[in-house]
C-alpha cells in the first residue's frame, strides 16, 4: 500500500514539474511559436481595415490607407529593371544564413554582421557630376508598411531635392536625373531659381543641377538636355529573400557604376528592421533600427560611400572660390 502511494505522489512531482516546464516555454516557442513581425503586421492591418469599414466616415476623411498598399514591384520600370539585372562582385546568398525559430532581432544582427557593408573595387578621382539612375518615388504611407517599400534601408538619393545633398562646395558640380517630371510647387518661387519652374524643353532626356553655393538655393539652377554629361552614376535594389520581409528585414543595395563600360566600382548593402507596437495605432508601424548607419546622420553611410568612390573634382578655398583638381 504504501509503495503504491509513493508511486502516485512521484507520479503527482513528475506531471507538475512537466507542467511547469510547459507553462515556462510555451513563451520561449517551444509550445506556441512567437509571432513574427509579419504575422503581426497583417493582424494591424486588418484591425486597421475593419475599424475604418465599421463606422461612418465624416466628409472627406480618409481612413485606413496603409491597408490599401499593396507589396512594391521592383520590376515595374525601365530603371527598376535594369537596376536588378546588374552581377556584381559579391552577390548576397540565396541562402542567407536563416536558421528555423530564429527572432527578427537574431535574424537582423547576423545579416548585419555577415552581408550589410560597404565594398569598394575601385575609385574616381576629379569627378565633376554625377548620375542618379534610378529616381525614388515620393514616400508617404508607405514608410508605414511592411511591404510596400522595395528598399526601406533608404539613403540620400531618397530625398525629394537631392541635388541639394550633391552639389555644393567640396561636393560635385552638378547632379544630373532622368525625372523629367517634377515639379515644384508654387510657394517655392520666392527660395527657388527660376529655372525649377521651367517645362523641359523638346526632346529633353536629361533635368541637370548646377551652381549651389551651398548657402542660398537660389544659386542652385536647373537645366535639360538631351544628353547625359556625367560618365559615373549610382542605382539602387531592394533584396528580395523569402525569409526577410515576414521577420521584418529589408535590405537594399546601392551601386556604383561607370556608365561607359558598366564596371561596378562599388556596392553599398544595408539593411533595416521593421517595428510593430500596436499600442499607437499606424504611427507604431515603423522602420526603425537600420545598419550600417552613420553616426552622426541617418542617411550619411550611403553619402559618405558615394564620395569615397567617386571623389569630386571641386574643391573650396579659404577665399571661397571654386577649383578643378588635377
């Protein structure tokens, strides 16, 4: 009798202890896998959705646009094309090193330590201009989105004016971009050259920016032409892996190439990581911690890696005027 009582009591230990140890690692995953940032997105976004569809909405407000994004194409153009065609030296892996169960926060640091980097093959000296070959579309709720950016890692190129961030004293003489399009807006005219609110002439291929003094944009002007004067320019890719986007990485590429003969001369490789706190709503959703990352500026590292490679031909001298090296 009393054997078969210390039998059910260990039998009692045991079917604790095992039950314990359950409650203690169905947190871990062992028993119920962690949610991925993808997972959680999606549940956001569809809260997001039914809210708006569940009340009336008053005139004019708009509601639950970030659920109407839909996934970035990066073929849809010429530029997106040619872009993702270019070999380079040092291609990412297809097999990026995911391990089944890893966290967005493991999966991130190993990507970061493994693959995001600059990598320079060769350098330019006394370059006057350069060639934005892939212009970026504006960005707005789309930086919310998990999906609907191709390259949220960003950079400078990203901006809405980057000349301004190209052209000036100890920078290139000019910048030059396909993006015949833009347009400026009215109010701009009394900080803005004439020039920016000037239609591209007949047969223009070609929006050139020159003459910023890095003081007043007025100095800046804007010119069209049929013809390309820069010889270097610089592209960019998103990184497109099954497993990054779902544990909230997106990686990009910037790419450096000489335009006569199409060499890489280098390739800068960063990467993003993708934030849910549903606790604040769409402004939660965020890309926030990126590598690498200037420490002083976001967007620097691309920057920074640009003139390394292709360093400017203009210089500033005390007295504050303009020079050519040689």
């Amino acid at each position: 009798m009393r054997m078969r009582y210390e039998q059910i009591v260990r039998g009692i230990v045991v079917v604790g202890f095992l039950l314990v140890t359950m409650i203690a690692t169905s947190d871990a995953g062992l028993l119920g896998k962690e949610e991925t940032p993808g997972e959680r997105f999606r549940k956001a976004v569809e809260k997001v959705r039914q809210t708006c569809e569940s009340r009336k909405l008053a005139p004019g407000e708009v509601c639950g646009e970030v659920a109407k994004l839909k996934p970035a194409d990066p073929l849809a153009t010429e530029e997106g094309r040619f872009a993702h065609s270019i070999k380079i030296p040092n291609p990412v892996p297809e097999d990026s090193g995911y391990k089944p169960g890893m966290t967005s926060q493991e999966y991130f640091d190993h990507l970061c330590k493994t693959e995001a980097g600059e990598f320079i093959y060769k350098t330019v000296e006394n370059v006057e201009g350069i060639y934005q070959m892939r212009p970026r579309p504006t960005v707005t709720n789309e930086s919310n989105h998990l999906y609907a950016l191709e390259d949220p890692y960003g950079g400078p190129e990203g901006s809405i004016e980057p000349e301004y961030t190209f052209v000036g004293p100890r920078l290139y003489e000019f910048f030059e971009s396909p993006d015949l399009t833009r347009m400026e807006p009215v109010w701009k005219r009394q900080y803005y050259h004439q020039s920016y609110f000037e239609n591209p002439t007949l047969g223009s291929k070609v929006a050139k920016y020159v003459g910023y003094d890095g003081r007043d944009l007025k100095t800046m002007h804007k010119e069209y032409g049929q013809v390309r004067k820069s010889r270097y320019g610089y592209t960019w890719r998103g990184i497109m892996r099954p497993h990054d986007r779902e544990l909230g990485i997106g990686g990009a590429e910037l790419i450096v190439l000489d335009l006569q003969s199409n060499e890489v001369l280098g390739v800068h490789r960063g990467f993003a990581r993708f934030e849910v706190d549903e606790r604040f709503g769409i402004s939660g959703f965020q890309w926030g911690k990126a590598c690498p990352r200037h420490p002083s500026q976001m967007e620097g590292a691309r920057f920074t890696f640009l003139l390394r490679v292709l360093k400017p031909a203009i210089f500033w001298t005390n007295e504050g005027s303009s020079h050519v090296t040689k």
